[in-house]
C-alpha cells in the first residue's frame, strides 16, 4: 500500500450519548440542558428534531455492534450520559448501568475497544439550574460522577476521557449562542472554562489515586483548531497567536504540563477578563490534569487577522482576532467549514515538539445536506465527497507518522448519521444512512471504503 499506517493502529468511529441514545428521558434518565431547551423552544432546533429520537441505540446497540464489525473497526468512541447514570447527581441508576455494561462488553467480545467519555456537551438540567460550569462547585459533583463511572466500569474500560472538545461547550453557551444558556458574556465564559479544567483535572486525580491498572489510561479529546494569519505582519501575528492561546493552549497546556498556561492568564488579566469572584485559581488541583493520551478533532482551520479597530474593553474573542476569508479556499457549502487537510499535518507536528504522548485523530468527516441526492439505482449513497476528504487528510496524517509523531490512530466522525445538536438532522456524517421513517441503516460508499482501509491498514491514492 502506498499509504501504510502502523500495526496496531486504531481505526474507529466516535460518536455520543445525547446524539445517538434517543429514549431521552426514559428508563430513568433525567434531563439535560438539550432536552429542557427543545421543550422550551423547540423552534431553534433545524425541523424540530430533538434529543428523542435519535438513531435510537439504546435499543439498537446489539445490532449496530454488528454494523461495526461489518466496517472492520477495532475501536468506537461514545460517551456515557451523566443524567442517565445519575440522574439526580446522586443516586445510581441500575438500569443505566444494565445498558452500559451490556453495550460496552457486547464491543469487547467483538473485538471492538471502547473508548468511553464522560462528557459532551450534556449538562444535567439540575445542575443548569445552580448555574452550571459558572458554578465553582460543578467540579465536585463531576468528580464524583467520574469517580461513579470508573467503579462501575473500571473493570472493561480501559481508555477513559474526561471531555469532549470542553472548549465548545464554554463558547457555545456563553459566546455565540449554540448551546443553553445561550448568553454572551465573556467572562463567565473564561469562568466556565476554568471550572471544566478543574472538573477534569479531579476527575483524572480520582482515577489515578483509586482505579489507575498498569493498562487503564484516561485522556481529553480537545478540538485543536489552528489560527494561520493574514499575513507576515507583526499585528496579524500577534492575532494568530492570540487565538492559538486562546483555542489551543487554554486546554492543551494543562493536559499536557499539568499547569495554565502563564501567557493566557497574563493576556486575560491584561484585558481585565479574569474575575477572581468566579474562579479560585487552585494550582494544586491543576496539576492533576495531565493526561496519559490525547484525542485531536479536526475539521477545520482558523483564519485571521488583527482587529480592524483596536479596543480597549475586550467583550469578545473577535476583540483579539477577527476571522477572515481565505481567497484560496475550500469549503464544504453544507457545514460553512473550510476544507484544509494540511492542518493536520500542521497539529500532528506541533504536538510531537510538545509531547511524547500517545495521541490520535479522534474526529474528522463531512457533515452534508440531503443525501438522498446521491442514492444510486442500488440504494446506496454515492458519497464519494466523503471519502475524497478522509483520503485527503488520511495523506497529511500519513505524512506526519512517516516523519515520526506518534499518532495511534484515526476515527472519524461519525459512524451512523447521528442528531447534531440544533441542526438536527440536517448534515449528515455516517458511514451508515439512517431513515427517520424506521430507523433502518443502509451502508453509505464511504462505509465500505473505510472496510477496505481497514482490511488493508492503508491505501493506495
Ligand atoms: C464535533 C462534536 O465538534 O463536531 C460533535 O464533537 C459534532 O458533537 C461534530 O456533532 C460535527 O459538528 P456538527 O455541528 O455539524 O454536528
């Protein structure tokens, strides 16, 4: 093959709880932010779809273990729900715990290794309602959820990870309005992130101190988005920069040094956007967040420049950079992301001058529209635009491992067309097509792609 991955090299899918379980708020699960705002307002979710009827793998999961041995994957991703196994933060959930156990050892007698996160993006309502992440004490009840999750599964999980991209739950729902409470203010969004390092930071403490086994490990998955600027000058530097801290380092430094990361927190006190009210700066818990391996989900890069006015009172991250358009680029018109493989080869080499540590490529896919455009006159979809992009980014990454990074493996995202937050069901990312009708699952082209890939530990254009 031209492109040999190494043995034992992860293929996989990733995906999570809220996106795939439906059956929201059945057998004892409890609400979480998602599932209260579509009661709420249901109308800021694309065609009303919301968290209840998703690809239903809470009663599906034997059959879609099926499905994954069928492409060959020797490793998946998904997430355990907070609010199913603990509904009100406190009490276990037998039934939960059924489910899990049952769908994470179904996985390993298929050879399939599991690896299981604990977040993505699924605050409990009940904990909403004591302001969340804003909350200095949200890190204590996610400890002992954490603490939950390895007794009661510290025996078939291996691979732990605390967060998913903890970044975005923090913009999302403190800067740009996608996720609950949807507000905007700065500040509470640097108070938020705070509190999630050091939820993840006790949660790794909890692990290593009781449930660490010579083969146990436990991981972040951060959302590595590179900044390129405008240009060479200082001032769009200084912004590329700025964002690198702010999207990459804020996060990465901990995960990888135990420690924040001294130039953020200057640039932050600079602007006044620290507020010591809201975050109690405790060294001697963030030392516990380094982690034994890291997850890297790329879809996209980050262009920008200087501000084009300069302000005083930063309200903003656009207050530090402004995003710009590319005149050369790509972009997937569906999603609105650019398309740009070589930033992963970007990523793959600035983390290896970073670290020794184990890393992989733990999301990267195509999110389109309207698919049934491309069902051929045997029933399945064409999606050539998919594997066009996983081969093209597959090559960087190639290039990267070739050159030495120590990247473990690659999956992609997502495995079955999955619920996308309040996009529904609008762009669709899986190997396997799935009907809303009836829940089927049809083999999309790229399925059995990435079956051949697999087979062959690489490919050859
Ligand atoms: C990742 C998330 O950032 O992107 C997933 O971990 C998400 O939860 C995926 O679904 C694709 O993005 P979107 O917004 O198109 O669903």
């Amino acid at each position: 093959m031209k492109y040999q991955f190494p043995n034992d090299f992860m293929w996989g899918s990733a995906t999570s709880a809220p996106q795939t379980e439906g059956h929201s708020l059945e057998n004892g699960k409890s609400y979480s932010t998602w599932d209260k705002w579509f009661e709420l307002n249901p109308e800021k979710f694309n065609d009303n779809q919301g968290p209840k009827n998703t690809s239903m793998m809470y009663e599906y999961y034997s059959e879609d273990i099926e499905h994954m041995k069928k492409l060959g994957l020797n490793s998946f991703r998904t997430s355990i729900a907070w609010t199913r196994l603990l509904p009100d933060g406190k009490t276990i959930n037998q039934e939960a715990v059924r489910f899990y156990r049952d769908y994470f050892t179904k996985m390993i007698k298929n050879n399939i290794r599991p690896i299981i996160n604990l977040f993505h993006f699924d605050m409990p309502w009940w904990l909403m309602e004591k302001g969340g992440w804003e909350n200095p004490k949200s890190s204590d009840w996610f400890e002992f959820y954490a603490k939950t999750c390895f007794e009661q599964f510290g025996d078939i999980i291996h691979d732990w990870i605390t967060f998913n991209e903890p970044l975005v739950h923090v913009e999302c729902s403190y800067l740009n309005g996608f996720h609950y409470p949807a507000i905007h203010d700065f500040k509470k969004a640097i108070a938020a992130g705070y509190n999630t390092l050091l939820a993840h930071a006790k949660a790794v403490r909890t692990f290593k101190k009781n449930h660490y086994e010579k083969d146990s490990r436990i991981g972040i998955i951060l959302n590595l988005t590179p900044a390129y600027p405008k240009s060479d000058d200082k001032k769009d530097k200084l912004a590329s920069r700025r964002a690198d801290l702010l999207n990459i380092y804020s996060f990465l430094t901990p995960a990888l040094k135990g420690e924040v990361n001294i130039e953020l927190i200057n640039l932050l006190k600079k602007y006044n956007l620290i507020d010591d009210q809201n975050i109690i700066y405790q060294p001697e818990i963030i030392k516990f967040s380094e982690v034994d391996f890291l997850g890297i989900n790329y879809y996209q890069p980050l262009r920008v420049q200087a501000p084009l006015t300069e302000k005083k009172v930063i309200k903003d991250p656009t207050d530090l950079y402004e995003n710009y358009i590319w005149e050369d680029r790509r972009v997937n018109p569906y999603r609105g992301w650019e398309i740009y493989p070589n930033a992963i080869y970007d990523i793959a080499k600035t983390i290896d001058k970073l670290t020794d540590k184990p890393w992989f490529i733990s999301e990267n896919g195509m999110g389109v529209a309207n698919e049934e455009r491309f069902i051929d006159n045997s029933g399945i979809i064409k999606d050539d635009y998919r594997i066009n992009f996983m081969k093209e980014h597959l090559v960087q990454l190639h290039k990267a491992i070739d050159e030495g990074v120590n990247c473990i493996g690659y999956h992609t995202w997502t495995f079955i067309d999955c619920w996308s937050w309040l996009n529904g069901y609008k762009n669709r990312y899986g190997f396997y097509y799935l009907d809303l009708n009836n829940y089927s699952r049809t083999m999309k082209k790229s399925g059995s792609w990435f079956s051949y890939l697999i087979k062959n530990n690489g490919f050859n254009e």
